[in-house]
C-alpha cells in the first residue's frame, strides 16, 4: 500500500511565506506567479497546499501565463482538486486582466504652450475673491499627472512652501511642474515676491530632477506666463 504523505498546510507555514501574508508585508511584486495563482485558488486539497495546486496548474499551462489564459474552467477542472470554484476564479481573473491590458488608459491632457496650462487650470481658479495657489503636475511627456491646491489666502496674496509643492511631486512621480496662483485685484502683472518665489521654486526642483516649466497668474480669462515673458 503507497503511504501518500501530507504536506504541511499554508496556514502551518512561517508567517512571511504565506502567499497572503506575503502580500501584506511586502507587496505583490514579491509574489512569484505561483504565490499569486495560490492566492486565488484560496485553499489545497488534503495532500497539497494551495502552493502546489497552483504549481500544478501552470505546469498544465508550461508555465506560460499566456498559455493559462487560453484555458477554458472545464480544462482546469481535469486537474485533481481543481472545482468549479477555482476554475472560475481563475478564468475571471484572467480575463479582467486581458479587459484591462485592451482598455485604453484615460487621456490626460498633454501642455506644450502657457495657453495649455491655462485651460486646464483656469477652473480651478475662476470666479473667486481670494488668493489661491496651484499646481499642475507633469509626466515626462508633458501630460497632466493631477492638479492640486497648495495654499488659498486673502484678498492680498497667498504663499506657497516648496515643501508642500515637491512632496507632491515626488508622491506622484511627475517630472515637471507649473505653477499657478490667481490675482482677485483683476491685474495680471509679477510682483518681486511672485518673481523671488517662482525662482526658489526653481532652484528647489533642479535638486529633485523636476523641472518648473512655467508659473502662471491668472485674472478672469487673462494670464501672465512666466515662461512666455522669458523671466522663469
């Protein structure tokens, strides 16, 4: 009589080699495709963990995630241990993961002139009686990664701590940003603080790799551009 021995369930494991576990303290990028396909699976059979059901599976596959995703859930239900549950499981996430590759990703919009910043940020800043002060930031391609409020103030001016600006920045990986801050008064020319601030920030972002590529004061439907004006 063939003695079939048990291995030892997940659950009996050290704790930081559950696939589950695993995935909290370290991430997904720690998990091979196995850990991942464990997950998924959820549980073993009484003579395999989860771990080395979902060996099984992608050995059925040749370990090809490609070859995995052409499997229909009657395919993965001919493996011992493998019920419907499984296989559904598998074949669903397989196929959001094929949707989502297909899907087109949102169009940002890409700024290559002051007017561009302009448009994406005059919203942000029309039909208001009070200073406030933003940010547009910029992946590499120059698209729009997010627009963030930095500060608000009064009717006479706001400031904005470069801190608070490239934390930002660096939170969401931008490359380059511009900067925006409104004039309530209706008049659109730089002050020396506006001037001596753009400059600070700039020289801040030569540190970080991030480059400030231009610094916009808006008044209704006008602006003043920094950049355009050749004093960034």
């Amino acid at each position: 009589m063939e003695i079939v021995e048990k291995r030892p369930a997940i659950k009996d494991w050290l704790r930081e080699d559950q696939p589950r576990e695993k995935l909290i303290l370290h991430g997904k990028l720690s998990l091979s495709n196995t850990e991942l396909l464990a997950i998924l699976l959820r549980s073993g059979t009484p003579t395999l963990s989860a771990v080395d059901l979902a060996q099984k599976i992608l050995q059925m596959a040749s370990n090809n995630l490609h070859n995995l995703a052409q499997l229909t859930a009657n395919d993965l239900m001919k493996i011992k241990g493998v019920g419907e549950a499984k296989a559904l499981a598998i074949v669903s996430a397989l196929e959001l993961g094929r949707r989502r590759k297909a899907a087109d990703p949102e169009k940002k919009p890409r700024i290559v002139s002051s007017r561009d910043a302009f448009e994406v940020i005059s919203p942000c800043l029309q039909d208001i009686n009070h200073e406030e002060f933003w940010i547009i930031l910029l992946n590499r391609a120059n698209r729009v990664i997010r627009t963030h409020q930095i500060s608000q103030g009064g009717t006479a001016g706001t400031v904005a701590d470069p801190k608070i600006v490239f934390k930002l920045a660096v939170d969401n990986l931008a490359s380059g940003l511009i900067l925006a801050h409104n004039h309530p008064s209706g008049e659109t020319t730089a002050s020396q603080a506006d001037i001596n601030l753009t400059q600070k920030i700039k020289e801040a972002g030569k540190l970080l790799e991030i480059q400030v590529l231009d610094h916009l004061i808006l008044a209704g439907q006008k602006y003043f551009s920094f950049a355009d004006e050749g004093i960034l």
